[in-house]
C-alpha cells in the first residue's frame, strides 16, 4: 500500500491505495467520482480522460500513485462554481453532442484540453485531435459542432459526415 496524496477538482485527498490501483478506480472507487468511465482498460476509447497537471490523460493507463502531488481534474470538476454547466458541457448539450452519453466525459475532457492549447480550432483540427475517442453513437458531427460553438465559432458551416 502507499499513500497519495492529490487535489482532485480543487479538493485535497490522501488515500491508501495498492500500487496497481489505476487512476480509473481510484477515481470512481475510492473517490466515488463516477464521471470518468470505464470503456476499454486498453487506452482505445478515451472515455477515462482526465486532466493530470493540466494535460489530457488516459486514467485508465496510469496508476493513482503516479498522480501523487498533482492537480487532476475530471468531468466533474467542469462545471461552474454555482453548479450550473461549464460552456463546454453547455455546448454539448446544447448541440446534441451526446447520445447515450458514455463516451461523453472523456469527448469534453479532450475538447477542453484541445480549446486550451488551439482556442479557435478549425473543424479539422477538431477530428484529428478527437482520434482517440471512440463514440459508437453520434458518428462525431454533432460533438464537433459542440466543441467548435464552445470555442464561440459559428457551427453552420460544419458538414455532416
């Protein structure tokens, strides 16, 4: 067992936890932060994205003791302060960017990561950076729309697939 010791969504948590415990169980089991899902265990789907130190990260290829000292955030940690959704999370929901919704924690975690580094992305910067998220539901139009209206561009000239 060892200890970490990291602010999850501006809280700080020390837990115990086994050296194998990956970012994803930590999060969901130990934290109960049930945002971040579980889809592969294989780094394919991107529905486990959080942010680790301001990067994007797949937490289901890192173990919770790596994150030791760090600043992570999750899909819950992206609202505003009042409660009330974040613009990308507004976006999404606003532009239909989710249908079962599986996918989606990881699709905003990656979109905000990507509005950080390019703010006005182009809408193929937009797909080539979403490659590592898998959605089996939308066919990607609408979620592209979503992340280009959260980075406050017009969405009707975006082509359907």
């Amino acid at each position: 067992m060892a200890e970490v010791t990291m602010v999850v969504n501006g809280k700080s948590v020390t837990k115990s936890v086994k050296g194998n415990t990956l970012m994803t169980e930590f999060l969901r089991d130990e934290l109960e932060m049930t945002g971040t899902h579980v889809g592969c265990d294989t780094s394919q789907c991107g529905a486990c994205v959080v942010h680790v130190n301001g990067n994007a990260v797949k937490s289901c290829t890192m173990f919770a003791a790596e994150a030791d000292g760090s600043e992570v955030t999750t899909v819950e940690g992206m609202g505003n302060a009042d409660g009330s959704l974040g613009a990308i999370q507004a976006a999404f929901q606003e532009h239909h960017g989710l249908q079962c919704g599986f996918c989606t924690p990881g699709m905003i975690m990656s979109a905000a990561a990507l509005l950080k580094d390019n703010p006005k992305p182009t809408e193929a910067e937009v797909r080539a950076y979403l490659s590592g998220n898998i959605c089996r539901c939308t066919g990607y139009h609408n979620i592209v729309k979503a992340i280009m209206a959260a980075s406050g561009q017009d969405v009707g000239a975006i082509a359907a697939e």
